[in-house]
C-alpha cells in the first residue's frame, strides 16, 4: 500500500495485490482506496473504474492543479462510498 494523495478532506492510496499463481513479469492486481475523512467513508475502486481514475488524475497532474480540483474530482468517487471508516 501507498499513499498517494493526502489533504484535509481526502487520502488516496494505491493497493497492489501479488496473484500467486501469476507469471513473474504479470502485473499485480490491485486498486486505489479513497478515504473521506470528513464524511468518514470509504471505497476501494479496481478495474475499470480504476484506470479511469488513474487517467483523470493524471490530465490533472499535467495541467498543474491545486488542492481544490484534486478534491473536488476525488469527491466523484466517493460520492458512492458505504464503507464506514472505523478505526481500531
């Protein structure tokens, strides 16, 4: 796991799983976890939907962007976040 995002409101981070049964060179499987802090709610993306995110926050990167287009685009995505944020 790695954390590649973290404001006030948002903290993204990216999870590669190994697939044990993959060949040496396979990509690992995997996703992004994107936690609310303020709604205390998160979502765990893959695929598809994934790389989509992926592509997004790439144009952003490359167009220079502040704090507040990152979270304002993070906050599509979770915008359909369930998952309580429970601490332990």
């Amino acid at each position: 796991m790695q954390v590649l995002y973290n404001s006030d409101h948002f903290a993204v981070m990216q999870i590669d799983v190994p697939d044990a049964g993959a060949v040496a060179d396979a990509p690992a499987r995997g996703g992004f976890e994107i936690v609310d802090k303020f709604a205390r709610k998160g979502i765990f993306i893959d695929g598809d939907v994934a790389r989509s995110f992926r592509d997004g926050v790439n144009k952003l990167i490359e167009a220079g962007p502040s704090e507040e287009a990152l979270d304002d685009y993070i906050a599509g995505y979770t915008q359909l976040a369930q998952q309580p944020l429970v601490l332990h």
